[in-house]
C-alpha cells in the first residue's frame, strides 16, 4: 500500500512551502484535508486560486510536469473556466469538466471560489469522485456557515 503524501504546493523556490497545519486553517478541515477524497485510483487534488496558481494539493503522484509547466497548466485551466463563463446567462453555468488524456482522466470542478483539480486513473468513476468532491464541498461550506454564526453567537 503506498503511503498519501499530504503538503501545500509551492513552484517558487524563493517562497517557503506552508505546512499542512497552515493549509488546514486556510481551506478548513472540512474538505481540503478530507482524506477519504482521495482514495485508490485518485492521484491528485489540488486547489487552483483566482490567479491560476495551485494554493493547495494533496496526492499518491504528483504532476508529471516540471514546475512552470505545471504553472502553466493550472493558468490554462483558469483562463478555460473564465472563458467558458462568458456564456452563463444564455447557458447556465458550468459545473465541472472532464479531459481524457492516454492514462488519465482531469477534472476541473468550477462553481467553488477555487477550481478543484482532481485527477485519477482512466478507470475510476468520474461522475462518483465528482459527488464525493461536491458534497465535500457542501460540508465545507456549511461548516463555515455554521462556525460564523457560532462566532458571532459569542460576541
């Protein structure tokens, strides 16, 4: 069984990755460091900002790209979901997209103020991880929800 390698992606030398610690107070506990997202056939997830840079990963494999590249990568994907939402009146907007390359599958997850980027063996069920992000999402999202109220409760 191969050990799951859980850390924050950093492609600058100069900027000190964070620890895990830092990212589960950024994204919370609820969905980032949810371990049971990324089960068997799941290699990657990572979490892409606003800017098209990677704030978040965790993985069995990493990207086999080098660093600008994956860079790259993670801008494109930005640069889709921000070209593909030019069309929401007339279309709705978009939920999720799905590219099939020669040994896996990327899907880029969009209605979440990050794009999630999980990608898996061509075998795995897609529409199934995609419920398993969603719905961690929601829990997310709720949790937050449910922890400012308390807060303000308190005040």
């Amino acid at each position: 069984m191969r050990q799951k390698i859980y850390f924050t992606y950093s492609y600058r030398k100069q900027v000190l990755p964070e620890t895990m610690l830092e990212v589960t107070k950024k994204f919370g506990e609820g969905f980032f460091c949810d371990k049971s997202i990324l089960e068997h056939g799941i290699e990657f997830i990572g979490l892409i900002n606003k800017q098209g840079r990677m704030e978040g990963a965790i993985f069995n494999n990493d990207i086999n790209l080098t660093g600008e590249r994956k860079e790259m990568y993670m801008m494109e994907l930005r640069l889709q979901s921000s070209m593909q939402s030019d069309f929401d009146p007339e279309l709705g907007p978009v939920s999720y997209n799905v590219t099939e390359r020669e040994k896996s599958k990327f899907v880029s997850i969009i209605n979440f103020p990050y794009i999630v980027l999980a990608i898996m063996k061509k075998s795995k069920d897609h529409i199934a991880v995609i419920g398993k992000i969603k719905t961690a999402i929601r829990n997310f999202q709720n949790f937050n929800k449910e922890s400012n109220v308390q807060k303000s409760d308190q005040v």
